[in-house]
C-alpha cells in the first residue's frame, strides 16, 4: 500500500510541476533515436525508467529538444535529465509534448 501512495504523490508531483508551466523535472532514463511521425526527422527521446503523468497523459517515453546539448555522446546510455515540460506544434504532427534540456549527466 505505502508503494501505492508513493507512485500517486510522484505522478501529484510531475503534473503539478508541468501544470504551472515553470516547474523542472528531473527524469532518469535511456537516451535513444526515434523517428519523428512521417519519419523524415530523426530526434531524441527519454525512455523513461517509470511511467510519469503528465497533461493528463502517461509518458513511456518523451522526445527530448537539447537545445545546444551535443546528444550523440549519450546515445543508448541511462542518463538523469533535469529540464521543463513544453508543448510545440508542427504541421502535419499537430501539438506535442518535448522535454527541453536544461542538464544531463550518464548514470549508471
């Protein structure tokens, strides 16, 4: 029961901090290629260790904007991101969620 409650406070916890918009996360996870939908754009994305809520939706995975973060040397590597929720809106993909890069450090 106690792991219950504390699955529910961290999923309280990423939705109240993407919900004000300011607030940082601190995911873990491995750092992998995908493809973009229409899949003529490669990018990064997070596989997150835990299933995190947030915008009334439950991430796998997310897509990840490093901004000036040379991504290639955490490539296939568990990596701990801190960073903020964004939505961005492209044409022909409508709007989605990234997680925009403030630090990122390997962990093993």
């Amino acid at each position: 029961m106690k792991y219950i409650v504390s699955f529910m406070l961290c999923l309280l916890l990423v939705s109240a901090a993407y919900a004000d918009g300011q607030g940082e996360l601190k995911l873990t996870g491995t750092v992998r290629r995908a493809m973009a939908a229409g899949g003529e754009t490669p990018v990064w994305a997070l596989i997150l260790d835990f299933e995190t809520a947030a915008d009334g939706r439950i991430f796998k995975e997310i897509e990840l904007a490093p901004g000036d973060t040379n991504m290639d040397q955490y490539k296939d590597r568990h990596v701990e991101i801190t960073g903020t929720l964004s939505k961005k809106t492209v044409a022909g993909r409508g709007q989605y969620t990234v997680l925009t890069v403030k630090s990122i450090k390997k962990t093993e």
